[in-house]
C-alpha cells in the first residue's frame, strides 16, 4: 500500500467520493507483490467500489475465480522470489570474485572491460582528488575530517552543500576497504567477507589500516556540538543515566536559570530539571579525582615518547612524499618547457604550454616542505604541557576557553559520562586515561623504577599503548 503510485491513486480516488472509476493492470503481476497484499489491495478497491480490469486476466468475484486468483497471486509471488533469490546468487558470487556489482562508488566508474565484463574503474579527476584526501588524512596533513572535507569542496569534488555536510559521507570512505582495492559486503543477507578486488586502488592497504587507526584515537576525529556555548561547558558531553541519550542544557524563564535535562520523549526522567551550577560544580569534583599520581609519570613518558616518534615519522614521510611529488612536477614542466621550445608548430607548442599551466597550478597547491624542526624540544614542550593537564586537571579547566575544555574531556576520559539527577555522576563505569594508567601500576607496581621503568615495565607499557 506504500508504494507512491499506489498512494497517489487511492488519494485520488478519496478526493473524488462522488465519481466510479475503472482502475486497469496491463499485467496480473503488477497488481501487487505478494498474496497477502494482492487481498488487501482488493479489498481496499471494492471498498471505494472501483472496478479492476487486466489486460491478460478476467477478474470474477465467484467462489472459482476468487480461488483462481489467489493460485496465480501465490505463483507471481514464487516467481519474484525465485527471482529475487537467483539475482542475490549471481550478484554475491560477483562479490566473491572481487567484482562490485552495485551502482558506482565516488571517485569510480563502472564501464564494461574485455576479460571482466562491467567493473569499477577509476573516474578522473575524483579518483584523484579522493586519494590526495583519504593519503592526507592517514599522513595527518588533513588533521579532522571536517579538513579533508573542505578539500574537497574547494575542488569541485562536491559542490552542492557546506563541508560539514559531507563528514559522514568522507567517514564511509575511510571506513571502506573498496578503495584500497578490497571487496566486503557484510549484509545480513550476503556476508561477504573481505576478499582482493579485481578494481584498480587508489590507496594503499597501509594508508587504508593507518585511517582506521586514526579513526580509533580517542578524541582525534571527534567535532563539538554547533550548538554548544560558553554558558554550559559540559552540553554534548554527558548522557542521561538512564536512557543514555545526551543530556541537552537550556535558560529558563526569560534567561534566569540556567539548566541540564534529557529531552529523550521516551525517557522515564525527561524534562528533569538539574541546575547547572551543580552538574558543573560537581564535574570539577570528578576532574579533581582524575589526578595523575607522581609515580605514573615515568610510564606516562615512555607511552607518550612512543606515540610522539611515530607520529612524527609518519608527518616526516608525508613531507618526503611531497617533496618528491614536487620534484617529479617540476621535471615534467622542464620537460615540456624543453620541448616547446624546440618545436617549429604553433599548435603543438600551444598544446605544450596548455600542460605547462596544468602542472603549474598543481605545483602550486602543493604545500612547501617544512623545515624539519628539533623534535627532541618540541617533544619535551608537548610532553610537560600534557603531564601539566594530568597533575591538576581542575586548575586547567578553569582557565581554558570552551573549545579547550571540549578538548580537555576527551584527553582524560575515553567516553561521554552518565549523569543521574540524584545520584550524580555515575562513577562506575568511567574509563579514563589517568584510571588506565594506576590500573597498570598498581599490578606491576614492583616494575617501576624512580623516574624510568625497568624493560619488563617497558613491554607492559607498549602493549596498552598498543591495545
């Protein structure tokens, strides 16, 4: 009954209570798609009393022909399902031969291919355009997706919306191993695991695992609410403890009173007014007891100094790549400069300085090497700032500004916290950076040495920070 043009002539047909209609089906099995909403349909007609005409079938009302009917409903129902079944075959064995058989993904093209019959192929300049987005995201020259998405934008990849309109499209990309030459198709019905692609990738698999390991940072990838402000510091960050919706915050009559609530319609406790002062007063009690014991700073040190080589290791390989990407530009410009140059053809040598401005204007988006900088300094810097934020988080919230607070949250706790009006904070289940780290302690206590951790503590370290 919900298919449009079904709907459209039974509205017609109510808005119209005072005329006879004759409704016709070229065919029996365009009447409906199953025996059940073959009777229905009947029904519903003959209670508006409309009469049914087919082109290939005489409809008749008699104990016969009502049997008839729902024999040759019940046989276009098989007949679609057999069908159906069949397609499902064909299109998951194409899955499992590394054939994509649906419509086209962004940035590729489905043409037939001798050997492959129709197979997703590259499409520029998106093929292009993607790649430079999803390498710049894994590299970390494109830090949030909200970054990438502007990239793309700003080259005509998408043109319709605002950037922000598309981060959840760029997440499903990142998340797709289709680009880097991979087919999956997890579906209840087809269960396709991951298999290699016939299709040509446009990333490699290690950028493809390096976006998934960005994606899985606590905090990295994470946007703040349009909708947050100054006056409610912690509004997207907590959810009600009991239907674990977000708890939104709002001034009440005439801007007097400041308040936290759940709006969950279906929440037991919704519309529970909880004054602000108390739910933040108390979040500075909780940030309080986050506090970074002093033993934990050795083992904070050799986690950080891990993580901060590797990034830093991966953004100096991101720069190689760009500075030979420069270089191989500017080869080719010379090249084509060299050959203009020599030709006597007016035509040819247009055509060569067409290719020139090409490579030019690619040169020039690209970014100029950065000097590479004593990251031992920087490293020291960044590192007693973070040490600073653990040994007295209270001390920094009260002097950030709201993005910096919304930053804070996600560096010391791993998820958003539940709060209930009586009972407050539900402490529980919090899982925070700091908790992390006494756990590991407080095991291996017998491991840690004054200032440094011996190698056995070492190994224990690189397997959290690996986990």
């Amino acid at each position: 009954m919900n298919r449009p043009a079904m709907k459209a002539l039974l509205e017609y047909i109510d808005a119209h209570p005072n005329k006879r209609y004759v409704v016709v089906f070229d065919d029996l099995k365009r009447f409906a798609r199953d025996v059940q909403f073959h009777l229905a349909l009947r029904s519903t007609l003959r209670a508006r009393n409309v009469l049914v005409e087919c082109l290939n079938y005489k409809f008749d009302d008699s104990p016969h022909g009502k049997y008839v009917e729902v024999i040759l409903a019940g046989h276009a129902e098989l007949e679609r399902d057999e069908n159906r079944r069949q397609v499902m075959q064909k299109m998951s064995a194409r899955l499992k031969a590394g054939y994509w058989p649906f419509g086209s993904k962004k940035g590729y093209e489905i043409k037939k291919v001798a050997g492959h019959g129709k197979l997703a192929v590259p499409k520029e300049p998106e093929a292009t355009l993607l790649k430079t987005a999803l390498e710049g995201f894994a590299s970390g020259k494109f830090l949030r997706k909200i970054d990438a998405c502007e990239y793309l934008v700003m080259e005509g990849f998408w043109k319709k919306q605002h950037p922000s309109k598309y981060i959840d499209r760029f997440a499903t990309m990142l998340e797709d191993p289709f680009y880097a030459g991979y087919i999956e198709y997890l579906h209840e019905e087809w269960d396709v695991d991951r298999c290699k692609g016939q299709h040509e990738p446009i990333i490699s698999m290690e950028t493809f695992e390096l976006n998934q390991k960005r994606l899985g940072k606590n905090g990295v990838t994470k946007t703040v609410r349009a909708d947050a402000s100054e006056d409610f510091s912690l509004r997207g960050l907590l959810i009600c403890a009991h239907c674990g919706k977000h708890l939104t915050a709002a001034w009440h009559k005439g801007g007097k009173y400041p308040y936290y609530f759940c709006q969950n319609g279906y929440c037991t406790h919704k519309r529970e007014y909880i004054q602000r002062d108390l739910v933040e007063e108390s979040f500075r009690k909780l940030l309080g007891a986050q506090k970074m014991k002093p033993e934990l700073r050795s083992l904070l040190e050799i986690v950080f100094e891990k993580v901060w080589y590797e990034e830093v290791e991966t953004f100096e390989k991101a720069q190689r790549a760009l500075h030979k990407e420069r270089k191989d530009i500017e080869a080719k410009i010379a090249q084509l400069a060299d050959s203009a140059a020599e030709t006597a053809n007016f035509a040819v040598r247009q055509a060569y300085e067409k290719r020139i401005q090409v490579f030019t204007k690619e040169l020039e988006k690209l970014e100029e090497p950065v000097v590479k900088a004593d990251t031992s300094i920087i490293y020291r810097t960044a590192f007693d700032k973070s040490v600073a934020l653990l040994e007295n988080p209270v001390v920094a919230w009260d002097n950030l500004n709201f993005l910096e607070k919304q930053q804070l949250f996600y560096f010391i706790f791993q998820e958003k916290i539940p709060y209930d009006k009586k009972e407050g904070y539900r402490t529980s289940n919090i899982r925070s950076t700091v908790r992390l780290f006494e756990e590991f302690v407080g095991t291996n206590s017998h491991d840690v040495e004054v200032g440094r951790l011996n190698s056995r503590a070492r190994g224990y370290a690189e397997r959290i920070y690996k986990a």
